[in-house]
C-alpha cells in the first residue's frame, strides 16, 4: 500500500516536471498563452466587479424603495388602524408605518436643509397628508403590493415610482445578460489559445508519445502532464489577472470613498476574496478543458 502510494506520488512529480519542461520549451507559445487568458480573465474579473457594484448599488436603492399611501381627509381613527393591519397582513409586505401631516412636514424641512425658508409661504396643510408608507420584501413585486393596497377603502392616492421601478430592474436585468455573455466570450476564447499551445505540445512530442504508447504507457500517464501544462497556463493567468485587479480596485475605492460619500461600493475585502476565487476556479477549468480537448483531437486519447 505505502509503495503504490509513493509510486503514485513520484509519478505526479515526474508529470509537473514534464508539464513544466513542455512549458518552458514552448515559451513563446506559453507565454502568449498566458498574456492572452490574463486579458481575458482580467476582463472577466472586471465584469465581475461592474455587476456586483451594479447589484450592490441597486440593493441599497431597493431597501429604500416605498410606496408612499394617501390617505382620505378626515378619516376616522378606528378605519385608519384597521386599513394599517390590512396592509400589513399582505404577504408581500415587510413594513407598514403611519406618517401624519406633522411627521410630514418635519420630513420635509429636513430634506431642504438651510433652504427650508421657501416653504413658508406655502400651505403645508393643503400639500401634506396623513398617510403610510409602505416597504416590500421583494422590489420586483412592489407593483402587485400597490395595485392591491389602491382597492382598499379609505385611500386617495398611491405614489411608488412605478416607471422608476420597471427602468431599475430592466437595467439588473440587462448588465447580468451582458455578463453572462462576456463570460462565454471569454471562456471560448482562453479554451481555444490553451488548445493550440497544447496541440502545438503534442504536435513535437507525437514521436515520444508513440514510443511511450509502445513500451506499454497507460493513456492517462500520456495525458497528466498535457493537463497539467493546460491548468498551469490557465493558473498563472488567472493569479496575475486578480493580482491587477485586487491592485486597481484598492486605488479605486480608496479614491471613490473620498470623492463620493453618498453611494457605498462593495468592500474590498469581498472582492478581493470573490475574484480570487472565481479566477482561479475559472482560469484551472479552462486551461483543463482546453488541454483535454486538444488531447482528444490530437492524441485521441
């Protein structure tokens, strides 16, 4: 048992060193294979980057989504209670809060700061009424909520932004599509420089390969160190492409949180971890496939 294990070791050995003689070999091919996966990965990373800001910022905006209920002048108190519990027994709804005309107008005269003085000539009492606003768990179902709390007896008017929410979740929708399709873009890509780098290996080796094939070497003692040639371009491409991005994302935040204090970003430590792990799963699974289809092709193995 313990022999098998150590044969099993020395060989893993002896395929990186052959993957790396192959690499160094090639090391012109190897290292425009590189270049090539690092720009492709790194633009993957900044995609990454784009559409989890995108996400983040719009997850504040949803948090802060309302819709802003009207009630009916004059309305009995007892209506009113009961119209509150109505609409927080929907099941859609998180929160449900009672403003009155003098919450209001405080609400207001904070919101115009020093400029506050233009609001004294106006009739607040005509402008401002009583009313509750409403909070959802989801900001997609926000139309449903109003469209079912508008029936209910004793509101005027309802206030949600709605074309504000259809273009918000219309823009999600679209950067995850553009993600999704620069992935692919990318992935067929880096699948197909690690292809020819691995073909172009196999091509110089095929009459070494051949007399292995002869003295009795196993399919996959042929095809480790091709994978492994395949998973360490895909590697060192994927850890210099996140290395350049954790670099310019640090200068980036630094510079966005001093220069703009009122939208928050996703935090570095996050990114750092997310595009480190996402690169190099993702760079390792490419330069594996591409290998492996080269190998297939060329070796029919």
């Amino acid at each position: 048992m313990h022999k098998e294990g150590f044969r099993l070791f020395s060989n893993f050995g002896n395929h990186f060193k052959v993957a790396f003689k192959n690499l160094f070999r090639n090391s012109w091919m190897t290292t425009a294979s590189i270049t090539t996966i690092l720009v492709g990965l790194f633009i993957a990373g900044l995609v990454i980057i784009l559409i989890a800001n995108v996400n983040f910022f719009i997850e504040q905006v949803e948090s802060e989504l309302l819709i802003k209920v009207f009630l009916e002048k004059d309305i009995p108190t007892d209506q009113r209670v009961i119209l509150e519990e109505r609409i927080g027994n929907h099941p859609l709804v998180d929160t449900v809060r009672y403003v009155d005309t003098e919450e209001g107008r405080m609400i207001l005269q904070e919101q115009f700061g020093d400029d506050a003085d233009v609001l004294e000539g106006l009739d607040l009492d005509e402008i401002l009424w009583d009313g509750f606003e409403i909070t959802v768990y989801d900001a997609a179902q926000i139309t449903l909520v109003a469209q079912a709390v508008e029936n209910f007896e004793g509101i005027d008017e309802i206030v949600y932004g709605k074309e504000y929410v259809s273009d918000l979740l219309r823009v999600t929708e679209m950067i995850n599509y553009i993600g999704v399709i620069l992935a692919i873009i990318v992935s067929i890509a880096s699948t197909f420089v690690i292809f020819n780098t691995v073909r172009l290996t196999v091509l110089m080796r095929k009459d070494e390969i051949s007399i292995m094939r002869y003295v009795g070497a196993t399919n996959w003692y042929i095809r480790w160190p091709f994978i492994l040639e395949g998973w360490i371009i895909g590697l060192l491409g994927a850890l210099i492409a996140s290395g350049a991005l954790i670099w310019a994302y640090n200068k980036f935040a630094v510079w966005f949180v001093t220069n703009i204090q009122y939208v928050r970003i996703v935090p570095i430590n996050l990114v750092t971890q997310y595009v480190l792990i996402a690169l190099c799963v993702g760079g390792s699974i490419l330069g594996i496939f591409g290998s492996t289809l080269s190998l297939r092709r060329f070796l029919k193995l």
